[in-house]
C-alpha cells in the first residue's frame, strides 16, 4: 500500500507536465499589474457518522474571482480561454533574492448564477455562510442587485 506522502506527490506532479499559457497584456484584456486581496477563510463545521466534528477552512485555500477579471483573462487567453472555474498555476523567479514561487488553487468566479444562490446567507441567519453579495462589493465597491441580474 502506498503512503499518502507519495499519494500527495503524485496528486502534485501535474504541474511539471501542465501546459503553460502565458496572457497576453492588451486593451481588450488584462493589463501588466494586478491588486489582490487576501481574506480570512470561513470556517465549516464537519462531522462523521461516529460522532467526530471539526471545523475546517471552508474553501481550503481557493479564491473567489471577479467576474469582470474573469472576462479579461479569457480575453487574454485568445483561443485557449478556459471559462469561470480555473486551477491556474504561477510561477515565478525573484532574480533580488534569488528565490522562486509555485503557486497552484482553484479559482471560482463570482456569477450571476452563484450570487442568487447566496441571497439570504449571511452570519446573522447561519451560523458560517458566505454572502457574495458582500464579497462582490468589497472587490468593486458596487452594490449587485439581485433584479439587475
């Protein structure tokens, strides 16, 4: 039997054989910089069928996107646009200190389908929901109606 070690390594070995793509920087998609912003994770409850609960992190490292970053990276993609659930892979070198970062995480975009689903949830009616409502403002500083969908 192999051990989850080598399990997660192999799990891990599909980005030296990823297909890389690089964006192409226009007017009609993104541009040379990007802001990011970095947000607790919201906790869920999980149980067994024993009796056993724990809380984990609810989307175990994935972002939510915005859907107008969406539309420009697929722009910039051209042809090899990949729609609105993407697991991109970045890497890159820093020549300053000599060091290299491989990034890998699922990116889920924000759409109109998923923030009618989330009307109602927010942290006075459940106990950990996830209002994209509120995500989508902070990215935006707009206000999404739910009638302008």
């Amino acid at each position: 039997m192999e051990n989850l070690g080598q399990n997660a390594q192999f799990k891990r070995n599909v980005i030296m054989s990823a297909t890389m793509t690089k964006m192409v920087p226009s007017l009609e998609g993104i541009c040379e910089q990007m802001n990011i912003a970095c947000i607790s994770d919201v906790p869920a409850d999980v149980f067994n069928f024993s009796g056993k609960t724990d809380v984990v992190d609810a989307h175990d490292g994935s972002a939510q996107l915005s859907p107008f970053w969406s539309i420009l990276e697929n722009k910039s993609l051209g042809p090899n646009e990949v729609g609105t659930i993407k697991k991109p892979i970045q890497h890159y070198y820093d020549d300053r200190y000599m060091t290299a970062t491989l990034l890998k995480y699922a990116t889920d975009t924000i759409t109109n389908q998923w923030m009618r689903q989330s009307v109602g949830n927010d942290l006075n009616s459940t106990k950990h929901a996830i209002n994209l409502h509120n995500i989508f403002r902070k990215m935006h500083n707009k206000r999404w109606h739910v009638v302008d969908a």
